[in-house]
C-alpha cells in the first residue's frame, strides 16, 4: 500500500517517503513497496510498512536508555491536519529532523556478506584484523563498527573507522562506534530468546541540537540480517528471515536483475508478508493484529 499525503515531498526512497511537517519535525510514510538487487518490485508486500514501523517504534522505546532517537509519535492524532488520514495508520512516524551522517553506521556481530567476501581475500574486515580460521557466518569474537559511506547511487563502499573520523570528526565517529555497538549488543541479546539471530545491522545516526540521534528504522528485517537460529551453524549462510522467498524465486528466473523486474506469484508475495510478520512478532512478543492499520 501507498499512501498520498497533502504535505510537501521532500524524498522518496525505495520504501519510505518523507514529508515536511512544518517547524522542525518530518513525515515518514513507510510504503508496502520491496527490493531486490536494488530493485523495486511492481508487487506490494502487504503489511510491509507497519511491520517495519512498529518494529522501529518498539526498538526506539526500548533503547532510548542508549540514545535518543528522531520519534516524536505514531499517533496520527497528532499528525498535521492534512496527514491525518486513515490510510497512514501504523505506516507512518513524526519525527524530529537531524543532520544526517554521510557514513552508514554498520556493526557486524558474525562473519557475513561483504565482510566475509574481504575476509576470505585479505584476513580483514574492514580493514581490521581479526583471528583467522573463521568460517563464513561465524560469530566473531567482538562486535564490530564498520563504517560505509553513503553512495547517492550504485552500492555503498566499506570504510575503516578512521576513514569515517575523517568524514565525520573525531569526536562524533568514536560516539557513533560507542553508540551502534551498545544499541547491537542490546538487540542481538533480545533475538535469541525470539529464535532469531542479529547476524549484522545498520543504523542511521543523525544530529539535532548537538546530540547525535537515532533516525530512521532500527533492527528491523530490512536494517539487519536476520538468521533463524535453528538454521545457523558456521560454514555456511543460512536463510535470511526477511526477503529470502523472494530472492529464491527471483535467484531461479536468469533474470538479470536489472528494471523492469519479473512479476511475483501471489504466494511469493504471501510468504514475504509472513516473514515479516514473523520476524516483528517474535521479537516484540507482540502481535502486529494489535498494531494500528489492521
């Protein structure tokens, strides 16, 4: 689902749009809209949007100890009179605008992905060293920052922390690091319980009145790589708890990931709506039916 809003645009990313909401605050409309290899599907997801917006809204309530974060509310009561449309209900957050930092704040808690790619070759991640003899998916010894930057297009590229003191200041990288590396600890030690395990993630830091914030979305399927922990053992990349009916079926067609992309059967469309839906539920401990825009 895509809602229509009577407020200025001011961007429109492959899942979220936002709005100005007048004075210091903004409109995020999370869309049920999905990607795959950077690209976006004709196809909906239902449910997408509240998925991800409970499961941030739940997580800037539960680390707000940790940092402060870009909610102001979800309660579309409170919006701008001319956003408050049924439509948006559970899709859709006030928040407090930041300056956004130009680097991508990513902590990798096992051996996956780009990391594991560079590893393989160079015995780092990063650019930093770490104990050999890891096998893919491994749980590293430490949490660790790692930095990219922020490509307007084509794929963001990994950068080394010091890479990111020089982007950003000093100052600023080392809080980043301290912050994202207690916000992942406080997450990946929740998702066990849930059967589920933080493989990585990314936060989005921002700074509004001098303090550096959480914005964005945060540990939800689409910020992080989640792993059934029934399905995860060194040695190899168990199924991803979000998008994975997806990329299998795309990953069997030869296409080559490039617009327009193929239609998607209804029940591929349906088994990605469960996943999310899952992934929120077990974590939460909630249910999305409980959520507003059911």
């Amino acid at each position: 689902m895509t809602a229509t809003v009577d407020l200025p645009l001011l961007g429109a990313g492959k899942v979220r749009d936002v709005y100005d909401a007048g004075g210091d605050e903004l409109l995020l409309v999370t869309s049920d809209r999905i990607s795959a290899f950077d690209v976006v599907m004709a196809e909906p997801v239902p449910d997408k949007g509240r998925v991800l917006t409970a499961m941030s809204a739940f997580w800037f309530e539960e680390l707000a100890d940790v940092c402060g974060n870009h909610m102001v509310s979800t309660d579309t009561t409170l919006f701008p009179a001319s956003a408050q449309r049924p439509e948006l209900a559970g899709r859709s957050m006030l928040c407090r605008r930041a300056e956004m930092l130009p680097v991508e704040c990513i902590v990798r808690g096992h051996l996956s992905g780009s990391a594991w790619a560079e590893y393989e070759v160079d015995g780092t991640v990063h650019g930093m060293p770490v104990p050999r003899g890891l096998r893919q998916s491994e749980r590293l010894p430490e949490p660790l920052f790692t930095p990219s930057t922020k490509a307007a297009s084509g794929h963001d590229e990994n950068i080394t922390v010091e890479q990111a003191a020089s982007i950003v200041g000093a100052d600023v990288a080392r809080r980043a690091e301290e912050v994202c590396l207690e916000l992942y600890r406080r997450g990946a030690e929740r998702a066990p319980a849930a059967g589920i395990v933080v493989a990585d993630t990314k936060f989005e830091l921002g700074l509004a009145d001098g303090e550096l914030i959480l914005c964005d979305e945060v540990l939800t399927p689409d910020s992080s790589r989640f792993w059934p922990a029934d399905g995860w053992e060194p040695g190899r990349t168990p199924p991803s708890f979000d998008k994975q009916p997806l990329r299998d079926f795309l990953s069997g067609l030869g296409w080559d990931k490039r617009p327009p992309p193929p239609a998607l059967p209804p029940a591929v469309v349906a088994a990605t709506s469960e996943r999310y839906t899952t992934a929120y539920e077990r974590v939460t401990g909630r249910s999305l039916a409980d959520w507003p825009g059911a």
